[in-house]
C-alpha cells in the first residue's frame, strides 16, 4: 500500500484533465474517446494507457455485483431513501480509497449508491481502488461527527497471501516473478486455508482473489464474520498462523510438543498434514504431505543446492548430532543427490532411530520441516484489524495489466497465472472482435449495456462472482426471516 496521503492532505475534488470529464449523464465525450482508441493502440498496450481504464470502469467493471456483494443485501435499511434503493449502511458507510495515477491516495470515500461510486471512479479514473470498514458515520461525513463516534463497526474477514513470504523457498522465480510452478504454493495455501476457515470456524462465504500478479486475497462475507472486533480477528490469525520469524529465522514452526511422548498436533494441522484428523501418523496423505513431495522435493528440488539443504539440516532435532554429521558429509560427496533422494536418507535414518525416538524426536521434526516449506504464509497484519484496507476484486494490477479476478478454490491448481487471468488488454480485443462479429452494437449501444463483459473472457469470473453474491444476499434474507419468526414467536 502507498504511504497514506490522506484526503485532508489534497484539494477535495481536485478537477479532472478536461478530456476525462465524463459524467454518467453525459457519455458524448466518453463515447468520443472510446471511439479514438482504436485497435492497434489496443494490441500494443495491456496497462497503462488512462483512456483503456477508463473504458474498462465504464463498460466492463461488474459495478452491480460489487454492491450487492459489500451491501449483502437488496433491501436495506434505507428503503425510504428514494436515492439509494437498497442500499444499507454495509454499502453506504463504507470506505473506498482511491490511488490516483500521480500515485496520490484518497482515502474516506463513501457513496450512496453503486451509480455514484462509479461516476466518481469515472471523474477520477484511479489505478486502483480498495476498500475498508463500514463506519458508524459515513466516512465523507467523518469530520461532521465526534471523533470518538466515528469508528469501523464492520468489515468482511480478509486473508492476503503473497509470493514474498515464499521467495526462500522457491527456486523457479524470484524477486516479481511467478510462474504456474511456484503458483502450486500459494494454490495449496488456498487449499488448506479454504478447508480451516470452513471446517474449523464454519464460515461459508469464500471469495478467493487473484491480487494481479503472485498473490490471492481471501474476503469472507458471513454475518458472523463482518462483524468480528479485532481481538477476534487477531485469535483467528493466531490459530492459522504456523510459519513465524520472518526471513532471518531458521526454524519457523515452533509447535508445542513433548520430548517424552507422541505430540498432540491440533486437528487443523493433522488433517492438513494427513487429510484427517484421525489418520493414524504417518497412514495417509493430506495436502501438504503431497505438496512437499510434489512441489518441495520433485519440482522445486529445494534441498538440492548447499544453501537449501544446509538449511534442512539445521532443521533436524538438534540432538542428533551424529546422524546430521553423516548426512551432510553424504550429501557434501555427492553434488547432484536430488531433494527426493535426500528426504529419503532421512526418512531411513529415522526408522533405524527405534520406535520411541523415530516418535518422539524425529517425526515431530520432519513434520515441522513440511508444514514450514509448505504451510500458508499469510500476511498477518492485514487480517487483525478491520480498517484495513484491501484492493477491490476485478480492478486491474497498473504493472501487469491483469484484472484481479475471482478464482474457485476447488480448481486453484489448474490456473495459470501467466496465462488464465485476463488481461485489460485481452478484454477490449474480445470486446471489439464481438463489435466486428455483430455481437454487440456499436461504441453507443455499449454505454446501455451493463453486462458487456459477457462477450469478453471476463464472463466466467463475473458468472462466479454473482453466484457468490447470490448466496450472501440469500443468506441475509433467510436471517432476516428468521429474526421476523422469532418475534412473532412469543
Ligand atoms: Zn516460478
């Protein structure tokens, strides 16, 4: 995030360059400047013309969706208010801040209705926007309140995970890159984290977000969730927070056990380890043991080079002193040993150990070494408070072009970030070969047309979208019957 520039800090409305002067009611200008972006200028640029984003915020950013999925409902409190049909506080005491192309950062932004946070999206045309609490006031309003009245009351649960927190631990890219190989960590991350936050904690409304370029957002959406105060946010960090100690730590798992008996690991871990809770150690496979095999050992080859198996011997239990000497001596003679082969001369050593040692010293060891090349690395701080603010689902990442699109959990390891996000570029190509193809009218008839990112490669991801706001909406109806019975029930 870009060091906050408040909006008391920036002329409140600062004007826009004339020729981006659009307004909702008057499209004759827009219209006139989409015409002029014509199709070479399309091919040869994917980001950073303000023209090309300012078209994909008028005609292909699913506004709609965006509200009900903040809103969560359909009718909201404010009926009455002719202005703003549906909309409830979740939507209209809700912060969005704004980071401008001269990379000035808006903050405190609230609107009445989805019309109006786009015609100011329009009017600004920012690279990108995020979003934050719902406030007791609406945040525009903030400096007509008591201070100590205007506070976030609500907010969904977000979770970011970032290819940063995996740079020593991947060996195809580095640095800004990612690939489809070491997207396999942050797709089994989402695997793990997707099961807990379900299973462990019972929530039901996932949006998984692709940020853009190496990472994934994670907003849940349940009532219960919205509504958390940050103490409970912080515990839930606490309770998926496994790798700790940052890039200068060697051991980054530091799990309670014992020296003298078998360790309790906490059903969360077990079934990520072993695919049940139940599994007897060692039996079965969960996602992480086929992680560390597929991605850790065969693909990555982590444990290959000095550096990286070095660093899996200092993760042995240190009391072993003999059987770390021999390996590292083994492993010195022979350059080229591959991560499997070497996790296997462990896992030999262990068993010669005895029943009690192998038990008590080294499977505890080897199962923090594969939770602590495997296990999501979230990016905590961002989870414990509820004013954080996080970049909004289907805005476009400025450095790649990418539209950040919501991804389906259940086929996270087939997508390619490299090849299966579309880009902003890709979008007006499809959109201007349905234009040629006689599929969608002209510039003109587009400004009508809500839904035109269904003739582009955006249809998948917005259909999803809509689902998942379907389902949140539905939820809210069916609590609010609930609460109506039990009035009437006395
Ligand atoms: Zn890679």
């Amino acid at each position: 995030m870009p060091t906050a520039v408040r909006s008391t800090d920036l002329p409140p409305a600062r004007p826009p360059p004339p020729d981006m002067d659009v307004d909702e009611d008057d499209d004759f200008e827009l219209d006139k400047a989409m015409a002029g972006v014509e199709e070479a200028r399309l091919q040869a640029l994917d980001t950073s013309d303000p023209m090309v984003l300012l078209s994909y915020y008028r005609h292909l950013l699913p506004w709609k969706n965006i509200f009900l999925w903040l809103n969560r409902d359909v009718e909201g409190a404010n009926m009455a208010s002719t202005s703003s049909p549906g909309a409830s506080r979740n939507f209209t005491h809700r912060e969005f801040a704004f980071t401008l192309a001269n990379e000035a950062y808006l903050r405190y932004n609230s609107y009445a209705t989805w019309q109006e946070l786009k015609r100011d999206v329009l009017r600004l045309n920012p690279q990108r926007f995020e979003i934050g609490p719902v406030y007791s006031a609406k945040p525009k309003d903030r400096k007509t309140v008591q201070k100590t009245s205007f506070k976030p009351v609500s907010r969904e649960v977000v979770f970011d995970i970032d290819m940063t927190d995996y740079d020593e631990i991947r060996t195809c890219c580095s640095g800004k890159g990612i690939c489809k190989r070491c997207w396999g960590f942050i797709a089994v991350a989402v695997e793990v984290l997707d099961q807990a936050l379900r299973l462990d904690f019972g929530f039901k409304h996932l949006l998984w977000v692709y940020s853009g370029r190496r990472g994934i957002h994670c907003w849940i959406s349940d009532e219960e969730a919205c509504t958390l105060p940050d103490d409970a946010r912080k515990a839930i960090v606490g309770w998926l927070e496994v790798i700790k100690g940052g890039a200068s730590a060697v051991k980054k798992v530091n799990l309670a056990g014992s020296s003298t008996s078998a360790r309790q690991l906490h059903p969360s871990l077990r079934r990520a380890l072993d695919g049940s809770v139940d599994a007897v150690d060692g039996a079965s496979d969960g996602p992480l043991k086929r992680a560390f095999v597929d991605i850790v050992l065969k693909d990555q080859d982590v444990f290959r080079d000095a550096t990286g198996y070095n660093r899996l011997l200092a993760l042995l239990p240190s009391v072993e002193t003999e059987a770390i000497a021999r390996l590292k001596s083994n492993w010195d003679a022979q350059p080229a040993r591959s991560s499997l082969d070497k996790w296997q001369d462990i896992m030999t050593i262990a068993a010669k150990a005895g029943e009690m040692r192998a038990r008590t010293t080294w499977r505890p060891a080897m199962e923090d070494i594969i939770l602590q090349y495997t296990y999501p690395r979230i990016d905590a701080e961002v989870s414990k408070h509820m004013n954080h603010l996080l970049k909004a689902p289907f805005v476009v990442h400025p450095a790649t072009g990418r539209v950040c699109v919501p991804l389906d959990p259940r086929q996270i390891h087939q997508f390619d970030p490299d090849s299966d996000a579309p880009t902003i570029g890709e979008l007006f190509r499809d959109l201007n070969a349905a234009q040629k193809a006689g599929e969608v009218d002209d510039g003109a008839a587009l400004k009508d047309n809500p839904t035109a990112w269904e003739h582009t490669r955006l249809k998948p991801f917005v259909q999803r979208f809509e689902r998942h706001c379907s389902a949140i909406v539905r939820q809210t109806r069916e609590a609010k019957r609930g609460q109506a019975l039990d009035t009437m029930d006395f």
